[in-house]
C-alpha cells in the first residue's frame, strides 16, 4: 500500500461499530498505509472536510484494545443519502478534490445498507471518471439485515443485550406477588426484520420461561387478537411479559405506533422513526382488560451496551475491518465484506467479498 486510507462509520452504532474502526486502522497500519484518516461525522462530515489522523489518537496496542471495547462511534455518524450522480455531481466532484488532495488509496465505510449505498455511488462515479481510488464496504447492524452474509457484527452483542434485559424483567415480575395482574410490554429495535425482538427467546432458562408472546414486522399484527392472547394468559397467571418489535404493522401495513401518534421524523432515506407500539398497547391492555400494564422500551440502550458486548462480536467486527482494507488494497473496488460460516460446531467464521449492488438498499 503506497497511498493514504480515510475510514468513516455511518449509521445507528453498534456495541462493536469500533472494534471494526480499529480493524481497518491496524491492517492499514501494516500493510504499510502512510496514514489513516477517520472521517468525523461520516460523508455528511467529510463534504466538510473534517477528518482527524487517527494516529494523534492511536499511540499503541493498548489504545487498539481500548478502541476496540469503546460505545459508540468514535468518529461520530450520519443518516446522509448522497445524491443519484446525475442530480448533483459536483458533490462528488468535491469528494474526489479532497480524495486526491488527500492523496487516498482506500475508501472504508462501515455502515448497514443505506451506508453501502454510499460506497456502490461513489464506486460508480470513480469508474465512470477514471478515479483510482478503491472502496470497500464493512458490514454494521444489529438488525441483521443485510443480504449475502451469515450475520452482521452488532447482532450478537444487542441480541445478548436484548435477552438478557428480558431475563431480568420476567425475574422482576416473578418476585413480586400482585394483587392485580401486570401485563409488561417490551420494545425493541427491528423496523423490517424481526432478529433482535426474537432474541428475546434466548432468554428463555431454568430461572424462567422466556416471553410469554412474541410479535415480529414480519407477520400483521392483530391487535383484537392480541388482546384476547394476553386476556387468555391472565386467567392462567398473574405476570405477562410480550416482546414486540418497533416495526409491527397492521394488515394494511400502517405501523401499530402509528395509532399512538407515532413520530414525525424522517431521516435522508425515508425511514420514519419507530417508537411508541410499546406504550400504544400496554394502554390498550389497560383499558380493554383492566390490569395494570408496563411499556418498557430497549431504545438505543439495545444498540450500545458495550457492558454486554459479546467477545465473539468484538473479534468478528475487528476481522471486517482488516478484511475490508486487505481487499481494497488487492484491488477490489464497489464490494462490501461478509461474513461466511464455515462450521457450526465448532463455530467457525471467515470472510468474503460481495459485489455491493448485490447489497445496497436490498
């Protein structure tokens, strides 16, 4: 590697998002990168020029490991969708002024799929142009959604999050002796896809049963046969716990958050933001059945829970992110790592490159 490497994290973070950032630093480190630039902010922060050498941060393999286990994006990140390359190209006329100002050889996003939607555009336009730069995608999110890999660094540490927070809940319920039943409602992340709220099952021991009701994005969500399920597991027991995910819609496909007034926000990629299924229901539940109910919602507590990360998670984010630098300095460009499963027992990863208009937005 002669040149330059510029990293950026875009995005939700994740419990992991820098156990990858630190990947990226290492592998570009030795395999002989002059410098390694961090993009402050994302692209959105870049268009602005502020990015920072991330050696003035990173001294030695101390700071590595404590990259490795701190919350949140170290860098900082966005929701910034850049623009079909036609409705404004001199936003990626200015990228490459400063790509090659900056003397950059690599290009690394870590993100989910909207962030690989920035690296298939910028991918794109250095191609059509004769750039020479290279990007590569690195793979984040705890929702677990993205096509072509066996799983996404994040998961793991929200799944363990998630299902040991609901462990402690049903505890919570079970000490107790109500004179009344409770009916406890939990939230958790998952727009589309029902990963995190199902990893609430995990919870599940000899110390407790697990969710009494699990409802995923996946299937319409009933809420007169919601109520009948709950009113049927009273007469049964004194304690509910349901586990529902944000993203759960009525037949007609409206978010059940909705109902409850929902959010008027909506980020650069339209995406609205989810909350409120949680606190909708636990009054519906009060008000048709009578009993006292609880909402509880996970929030972005699920995300960054860096107490809980998960080891496993911890290697696998900061493999992505060798891997990334690895690959783009061998020449591949407009890809995104994945994470290929090799054994289940032992459990045995490694990882793979993609072609990211297989991914982006899928």
């Amino acid at each position: 590697m002669k040149g330059n490497v510029i990293v950026g994290q875009s995005g939700g973070p994740t419990a992991v998002i820098n156990s990858s950032l630190a990947g990226v630093y290492r592998t570009a480190k030795d395999r002989g990168a002059k410098k390694v630039y961090g993009m402050m902010f994302g692209i959105q922060g870049f268009l602005d020029e502020q990015y920072v050498d991330l050696s003035d941060y990173i001294k030695n393999e101390l700071d590595i490991e404590i990259l490795k286990r701190t919350p949140s994006a170290f860098l900082g990140t966005c929701r910034y969708k850049l623009p079909a390359i036609h409705e404004n190209k001199e936003i990626y006329e200015k990228i490459f002024e400063i790509l090659n100002r900056l003397e950059i050889e690599c290009f690394i996003y870590i993100g989910g799929n909207d962030s690989m939607d920035t690296i298939k555009k910028l991918s794109d336009y250095a191609i059509v142009t004769g750039q020479p730069q290279k990007f590569v995608g690195v793979p984040k999110t705890i929702d677990n959604d993205l096509a072509l890999t066996d799983h996404t660094p994040g998961y793991g540490s929200a799944a363990k999050y998630i299902a040991t927070s609901t462990k402690e809940i049903i505890r919570d319920g079970l000490g107790f002796s109500y004179k009344k039943s409770l009916v406890t409602i939990i939230e958790i992340m998952g727009r589309n896809a029902g990963w995190l709220t199902g990893a609430s099952a995990l919870s599940k021991g000899e110390d407790c049963d697990g969710p009494d009701l699990i409802y995923l994005p996946e299937i319409p969500f009933e809420v007169d046969d919601f109520v009948e399920r709950v009113s049927r597991l009273l007469q049964e027991k004194s304690t509910v716990v349901v586990a529902v995910s944000e993203g759960i819609k009525l037949k007609g496909g409206r978010y059940v958050c909705e109902a409850s007034g929902g959010s008027d926000y909506v980020d650069a990629f339209g995406h609205v933001q989810l909350t409120g299924s949680a606190n909708y229901l636990a009054g519906v539940v009060r008000e048709r059945i009578g009993c006292k109910t609880r909402a509880i919602e996970f929030s972005t507590l699920q995300r960054s829970a860096s107490h809980l990360a998960s080891r496993v998670d911890i290697n696998e984010a900061f493999m992505v992110g060798g891997a990334a630098v690895k690959a783009a300095d061998e020449g591949d460009s407009g890809k995104m790592v994945v994470i290929d499963r090799v054994s289940d027992d032992p459990y045995q990863c490694a990882t793979g490159i993609y072609d990211v208009h297989k991914i982006a937005n899928d």
